[in-house]
C-alpha cells in the first residue's frame, strides 16, 4: 500500500509484552526499514541519473546553437565567394572549401541532435526504472505474503490436528457423574475406538431404581404404578421406606448367561422430596434395593379364594 510503516495486527499489540513477540516486532521492522531505505537509495541513484542527463541535454543544446551560428557565418561567406567565383574573381578551392566546411558543420548540427533525442530515450527509461523500483518491491512483498499466508495455512492445520491429539489425551466424560465401572486399568494401554472405557451414574440425572421381575409377573406391571422401595444396604429400623413410580418396563425379557435365570426389567424413578427423607444417609449405585410395586388392591376374601380358583382353572384346562 505504499505506507511508510509497518501496522502489525492488535493481536501481536496486544501481546508486546512477550519477549518472543519483541524480537519478532523488531525483526520485521529492521527488515522493512532495510527494504525502504534501499528502495530509497535505488530511486536517489536513479532520479541523479535523470538530472545529469538533463544537463547533457542543456549542454548539447548551447553546442548545437553556436554550431547554428557558426553553419549561419559559414553560409554568408560562402554565399560571397560563390558570386565572387561566377564572376572569375577567386579560384574554384576556395568555393570547394566553403562548401565542405558547410557540410562538416551540418553533420556536427545533426550529431547533437542526435545526442540529446538520445538523452532524452534515456531519461524516460530512467523514469521506467523509477517506476519499476516500486513495483519491484511490491512484487517481492506479494510473494513473501503469500509464501507466509502458505505457512500460516499449514500452521493452522498442525494446530487443529495437535489440539485435537491433545484433546485425545484426556478423555472427558459428556457429563458430570459417579464412575460405576472401568474397563481400562493399564497405563498407555491402546483403547479401540467404540470401546467402552468406563460407566458414569451422571449426577445430572434422576436416581432411578433398576429391578428385576419374574417373566410370569410381568402381565401385573405397567408404567405408572406406585412402587414402594426398601434400601437392604442400611438399617431397617432408621431408615425409611420411599415411595416410587414405575418409569419404564423392558420390552423383552432378558437371559443372564450365568445362572440361566430370565427376568424382565423395570425402572423406578424416585421424586426429589422422596430422596430428602434420607436425610445424611448417601445413596452410591449399585446398593440393592428391594421393590414392591402395588399391582391393585385386594381384599381378604381374594388372598383365601385365589388359590382354589386358580387350581380349578387349570383343572378344567386339564379336561
């Protein structure tokens, strides 16, 4: 743009402090200002070059009017020796010499002006240069530009994929929790990518009940039903009973491969005001928890009669 100083980004400013940016605030001003100065000199040597030739112009121009003087004296002579010839008076060398005097001083006229339209070409070629020196300078600072836009390309991507690897080293949970259970227990042991490192309870979350129930009770349960929890993992006694809802019921049921035993899943969720009445005690995941959910309301007469009805019904199945 032509300026005369260098405008470093308010991001470097604001980092004048640093002594790495010091010394590269400085570098960068050192090699412009050598940039400028030699630009300066270049143009001083060149814009010298034009005031001499102008005063070579100057000087071939006095040469070439006293040679007009002198071709004028030379022509008024020769203009009476040759009346003087037409009349005898004076011999044929004389007028020769006039006349070859007339000639050498016309090609020495023409030599000058010759010289000084060459002096001339040579001015606005100088000028050219002038010109050039600037656009010289312009060219080369485009260039370091886009060699250095290049370089901060390249910069940028070493930085995104360093910053990424650096984010790979720790390994940071979606959200805030309790561990449950880890997978990985080596020091720069190599984790597959998919693989499970470790279960978080998240804190975030509600507290939440995971039961099992007997597939042949499962046609009992749905969503909604009141559910009455006891914690076995504390003392009966201090410890209250709290009330909960069933939020969900698995929609299969699920084969432990160990034991072989089946079982459907149900969640229970908890309101806040019923973890409140536990008062100090914490709840960690994991602790057993016993569930009974309420399927209905029965009387006394339905305890003592379901058993026979049931009998009787898979009596007559039976027939």
């Amino acid at each position: 743009q032509g300026l005369d100083k260098i405008l470093f980004p308010k991001m470097l400013l604001d980092r004048g402090d640093d002594p790495d940016v010091k010394t590269i605030i400085a570098s960068e001003t050192k090699l412009f200002e050598v940039r400028v100065h030699g630009r300066t000199g270049q143009k001083a040597q060149l814009r010298e070059r034009i005031t001499q030739l102008n005063e070579e112009i100057g000087g071939l121009a006095a040469q070439e009017k006293a040679k007009d003087q002198e071709i004028a004296l030379v022509e008024k002579e020769l203009s009476g020796v040759r009346d003087l010839y037409e009349k005898h008076l004076v011999q044929i060398s004389r007028l020769t010499t006039l006349e070859r005097d007339t000639a050498r001083l016309n090609g020495e006229r023409a030599q000058y002006i010759a010289s000084r339209a060459q002096a001339k070409g040579k001015i606005t070629e100088t000028e050219l240069q002038i010109i050039q020196v600037d656009k010289d300078m312009v060219s080369d600072v485009s260039k370091d530009l886009r060699e250095t836009n290049d370089k901060i390309g390249e910069f940028v991507e070493r930085k995104v994929t360093a910053e990424d690897q650096l984010r790979r080293i720790d390994i940071r949970a979606p959200q805030d929790g309790m561990v449950l259970q880890s997978t990985v227990h080596t020091v720069g042991g190599v984790i597959t990518a998919g693989d499970a490192v470790m279960m978080i309870v998240p804190q975030a979350d509600d507290l939440q009940v995971e039961a099992k129930v007997n597939p042949q009770d499962i046609d009992k349960l749905q969503i909604g039903q009141k559910t009455l929890l006891r914690l076995s993992a504390f003392n009966q006694r201090t410890t209250p009973e709290l009330n909960g809802v069933v939020s969900r019921v698995s929609p299969d049921v699920t084969t432990e491969q160990r034991t072989g035993q089946s079982y459907y899943t149900i969640r229970v969720s908890m309101p806040p005001q019923e973890i409140a009445r536990l008062g100090d005690v914490k709840l960690i995941p994991g602790m057993p928890v016993e569930a009974f959910v309420q399927t209905g309301d029965r009387t006394m007469m339905s305890y003592l009669i379901k058993p026979l009805s049931d009998q009787l019904m898979r009596t007559f199945r039976e027939r």
